[in-house]
C-alpha cells in the first residue's frame, strides 16, 4: 500500500529521529513528508516505531493511505519526484 507520512514535530532530537526511521522505510519528498509503499506487516511495523519516538503530548504525525486509484492520479508540479517502486528481477 502507499502511504504519505506528514509529521510535525517539536524538539529537534526527535525529530531528526523520526525523519532517519522514515528514510529506512520511503522516499523523502519534502520537508516534513515521506511517501512509502509498505506492506500491511511493514505499516504496523512503522506506526509503532513512530509511537515509540514521538511525544504524543506534542507532535503529531498523520498516516495517509492512498489507494491505487489515487496514486495513479498523483501529480507532479515543479521540482517534486513521484516515489515509484524499485523493480525488482528474481531468477
């Protein structure tokens, strides 16, 4: 599934937490958001990991599932790179 992670938050330490862990798991796309293609294992995965960094009492962090529907009509403007999926060949 793909997913765009948008974030905000507060304190620089975990923040810069937060975006390491993201690039473990997307393609950093702007400031503050991250555009994944997880499995459903993979996005329980992560929404814990973020529970784990972030101080609920303060930052927020939001989980957008797209649909393929609505991934095939994202669009492009300017400088942005649409993540696409790596292909991979197994023999």
């Amino acid at each position: 599934m793909r997913v765009v992670v948008v974030y905000d938050v507060r304190d620089n330490r975990r923040r810069k937490r937060l975006h390491t862990l993201l690039k473990g798991y997307g393609q950093w796309q702007q400031y503050s958001v991250f555009e994944c293609e997880l499995s459903q294992k993979k996005y329980f995965e992560l929404v814990s990991r973020v529970k784990y960094i972030i101080d609920e009492s303060e930052d927020s962090v939001l989980f957008y599932k797209l649909c393929a529907m609505c991934v095939t009509q994202t669009q492009s403007i300017g400088t942005a790179i649409l993540y696409e999926e790596e292909e991979v060949l197994v023999i």
